[in-house]
C-alpha cells in the first residue's frame, strides 16, 4: 500500500453470511446494509466522508442497500495503510466456516500491481495482525486468493478477469486451522467452482 495510490473503490452488496457448516440450517452471522447504514457492522473504518458510503445506487443484487468503500490518494493511514472497510470485528477460531460476499466494481475502474487491494479477509484467532488469507485485485482486475501462515506466502487461487459495472458473487469454503496441512479453501465465482492453485 503505497504513500500514494489511485483511487481504489468498489461495493459491498447487502449480504454477508458466515456459516459454520455446510449442514448448518441457518447463518451464524449475516451483515448487511438494510438498516441503510452500516450498523450492522461491529468496526468501520471510513477515514473521510467518501470513504464508506451506503446508498440504492447502485442497486444491490439482493435487497435494497449496497455499500461504496473507496479509498483516495492522501487519506490518513489506519495501522499499516489506507484502507475503508467494514469488519465482524472477531478473529475466527479454528473450523470450517462458508462465506458469501457479493462485490462490484464500477465501470471505468482499473486496478494495479504497483499497491495492494484486499477486498475480502480472514483472520484466524491467533493472528499477530497479518492477514491469514485474502482475497487481493491484481493487475487487469483479476482476484487471487492468498495468505501467510508462518512466514510463508501461498497463493491458493487466481480468477480471471472481472468486469466491471456487474455484480460479482463470491462463495468461499474455509477451513481454518493451525496446522497447515490441515487448513484448505475452495471458491465459487458468479456460481462456478474455481481451480485451486496447487
């Protein structure tokens, strides 16, 4: 995340879900926006008034709020960098968990592989503040999930490119664990199973 740095926006739909097992009848967290504010969510970081913004327009893809987060050249650094977002708010303990999180780009937006873009985390309940795994946008908009676990850099899946100006769902099955070779992810992308790296 550079001192400077294009402006970086995208949009959160009103739907974030958490289940701890496919079998599970119903979410065990599920944030959104509906309220027409980001109440929702537990911790919010939105350094200015155009950092985090939540509106009809777009039109979300279910219900009627979605949420802007975007992030400008000389906004004040949080921790290690510029950031707007949105957060549970809690580390999670190690198990499976299903996440969904639908997320657009406006039209015109162009990504880069000169900074960083993390639009989607995961932090484990041990965590020293690093991301445990994240799902980045690259250069020519294209997602890669990646992570760190003692020290050591994996990528486990690289998407193809987004369009921009259209919804995107994403469905992430995650095992979080402490032993490595016991933790996996897989990744649906607009209803299609994603190749994992590996």
């Amino acid at each position: 995340s550079g001192e400077e740095r294009p402006a970086a926006s995208g949009a959160g739909s009103g739907l974030a879900i958490e289940a701890d097992s496919a079998k599970r009848a119903s979410p065990i967290w599920r944030a959104g926006y509906e309220s027409g504010d980001l109440s929702h969510w537990p911790v919010n970081f939105c350094v200015a008034s155009h950092s985090c913004r939540v509106s009809t327009d777009p039109a979300a893809p279910q219900g009627h709020y979605a949420a802007r987060y975007e992030v400008r050249p000389g906004d004040r650094k949080i921790a290690n960098g510029c950031r707007a977002q949105s957060s549970r708010g809690a580390d999670y303990r190690p198990g499976e968990y299903w996440f969904r999180v639908r997320t657009r780009f406006p039209k015109g937006y162009r990504s880069s592989g000169a900074y960083w873009q993390i639009v989607h985390q995961w932090h484990e309940s041990q965590s020293d503040g690093a991301v445990d795994l994240a799902t980045f946008i690259g250069a020519g908009l294209r997602p890669h999930l990646s992570g760190e676990s003692r020290g050591v850099f994996y990528r486990y899946w690289r998407g193809p490119t987004l369009a921009t100006g259209v919804w995107h769902d994403f469905v992430y099955r995650i095992k979080m664990a402490r032993d490595p070779s016991q933790g996996f992810a897989q990744v649906w992308l607009n209803g299609k199973r994603q190749k994992m790296v590996g």
